[in-house]
C-alpha cells in the first residue's frame, strides 16, 4: 500500500505546485496534519539506507520552517485532550511524530525540535530500547549493505545454496531480502550466519535504537512516547489475539518503564486490513487511548484512530508532499475514498 500511495504522491507533485496552500486548505476543510519521520541524518545509515530516503537535516530543517507557516504545532496533551472530549482542533494545527525510536531521535531531531520550539511524539518498539534486538528489517539492509560492499561472497557456494534453498538467484537476492516477512525473518539470520556477519556486534557497536536514559532525557524536556509493537510485524499477516498481544504488551511496557500516564500506539508499517474489531476490542478494553496510522490524508470511522503523513517520499520536499496529499485527499472525496472503511 505505502508504494502506491508514493508513486501517487509522486504523481500529484507537479499538479500541487500550481495551487497555493491557502487554496488547498480552504477546499479540503482540513485543520489538522501528523507528518511522520523515522529518522534524519546526514551520514551514511546502515540499517535503513537501503529500505527508504533518509532525509538530511538542512531539508528537515526546510519542512520544519514549511510547516510553520501554514500550522501551528501542538503538543501530544492538547492533542490529546481535544480528541478525548471530542473537540475540533481549533487553529491549523500539525502534531510531529517519529517511528521506530532510533538514536538519531535523541543525537539529532530532538536539538533541533528544541530550538525551533516544536514538541513531538516518538512511537518505540519495546523489543529494541536499549538496543536488546534488532528489526528484521534493518537486518535485511545490513545485509545488502554487506554484500554491496562484499560481492564476492555472493559467488562463495554456501550462500549459492542458501539462495537455492529460497528459490531466488543471485541476481534477484537484495530484492528477495527486501520482501522477506515478519514470518520469515528467520532467514536473515541464517543466512547472517553463513556471511559470518554479527548482528549482535552492530547492536551493540552503532547502538541503532535509543536507550532508557535518552528516552527519559528526552522526557524530562518535554517530548512524548508512545507504543509502535513489540518488535515491528505486518498487523495484517498476524491474527486479532496476536495483533492486540503486540499492542497491549508494547504499551503496557512502554507506559511502566516510563512512567507514562497517557497511552498511544501507531502502527508498524501500516494499518491496512486491521479488522474493526481490532479497534473495538482496542477502545473498549482501554488499550490504548489515540492511535495512528501511516495512509496520509484521509477520515477515519474510528475517532480516536488518525492517519499521518509521510514526510520521507523519494527527494520530494515537505511542500510537495503536503500540497499532493492535499490535492489526493479532494481526488478522493469526489469518488468517496477519502474515509478508510474496515470489515
């Protein structure tokens, strides 16, 4: 779902261009936006170079100064307090969110966030603070960063047989390594295992994902935490009781080791096909109080449930991810696809 709503964003940018965002804004009606990010830097990042665009701080610093000018930013407890007493954001507002809480949260967004006097909220996988396990799918960019650099163990025989096994050829095996699932993320460690590459060792080298310490540093200035699973599976490859497992758990954690009193989720990769019984399940049981997805600019059934946009397609700057998401949100409208429906 995420490639198609890029190769649309990357459709509209030409058409954004030509309307002003006061145009766009007063047509869609919409007050409120939640851009999301993983991570910025301007060195080389391992981990996740190979899986999407990492966006460098001199354009982070542009979106941010983009932003700015159309919306105010609002912290996670105003959020949160208009939502629970189901109240209409009042300005032109956009709450700033991370993904994945990566070190670069603490080394290099939050000083800037600070000086520009914008809060934001950072979503954490439990499984990874403190770097105690990596995500299969920063294993799989390591891995082709790796071999990048290392061709010649594609030709070495016990990696010809593994990738025999798996029934690809050596030629399609970064894709293959791409497209492997939270149900198969074995595989990487097998075939780690073969290259004698150590993950462990690069856990506990680069240290990817932030600490306890830097999480409660950052609290104390003022940013805010929520869950995003346990360890980052497909919800829609996973069944309801698992999926609430990862949420529940996920949050339970999070909120203890924090001393967290509010309780917020995003999910990991996406929310496509979650069932609306998830979502019952999730309110009714207070689960979890707001959650958010990643399918950009669109209304939700559930009203404690909001979609973000993402911030990190292709080169593309704020302006014309905004002004496409904008120009999309209409599109849908006109044919009724702008409200995401669950079975």
């Amino acid at each position: 779902m995420s490639g198609f709503r890029n190769l649309f964003i990357k459709a509209c940018s030409p058409i954004g261009k030509l309307f002003p965002a006061s145009l766009l804004l007063n047509i869609t009606k919409q007050q409120f936006i939640a851009p999301f990010y993983h991570i910025i830097s301007d060195e080389n990042v391992p981990h996740v170079q190979h899986l999407y665009p990492v966006k460098g701080i001199k354009k982070f610093i542009q979106d941010l100064d983009f932003l700015l000018k159309l919306y105010e930013p609002i912290d996670y407890p105003a959020f949160q307090e208009l939502v629970l007493h189901k109240k209409n954001v009042a300005k032109r507002s956009f709450l700033l969110t991370f993904d994945d809480g990566l070190k670069e949260f603490h080394e290099v967004i939050a000083p800037i966030l600070i000086q520009k006097g914008i809060p934001a909220v950072c979503f954490l996988n439990s499984a990874f603070i403190d770097n105690k396990a990596l995500f299969f799918r920063h294993k799989a960019s390591l891995l082709i960063d790796y071999l990048s650099n290392k061709p010649q163990w594609i030709k070495d025989k016990k990696v010809t047989d593994w990738v025999s096994k798996n029934s690809v050829n050596t030629k399609g095996l970064f894709k293959f390594l791409l497209s492997v699932s939270y149900q198969n993320k074995a595989c990487l460690d097998e075939l780690a295992n073969l290259l004698e590459y150590d993950f462990p060792e690069y856990l506990s080298v680069h240290k990817p994902y932030l600490t306890s310490t830097q999480i409660l540093s950052l609290k104390n200035k003022g940013f805010h935490f929520g869950a995003h699973s346990i360890d980052h599976p497909h919800y829609y490859s996973i069944g309801l009781q698992e999926q609430i497992r990862q949420t529940k758990e996920s949050i339970e954690s999070i909120c203890t080791r924090f001393s967290l009193d509010y309780k917020t989720f995003s999910f990991p990769f996406t929310d496509y096909k979650v069932p609306a019984t998830f979502f019952d399940a999730l309110y009714r049981e207070h689960i979890a109080d707001i959650t958010f997805g990643c399918a950009g600019q669109k209304k939700e059934l559930f009203p404690n449930h909001y979609q973000r946009i993402s911030f990190e397609v292709d080169t593309l700057s704020a302006q014309e991810i905004h002004h496409s998401e904008l120009i999309g949100f209409i599109f849908k409208s006109l044919i009724g696809k702008n409200t995401i429906k669950r079975k």
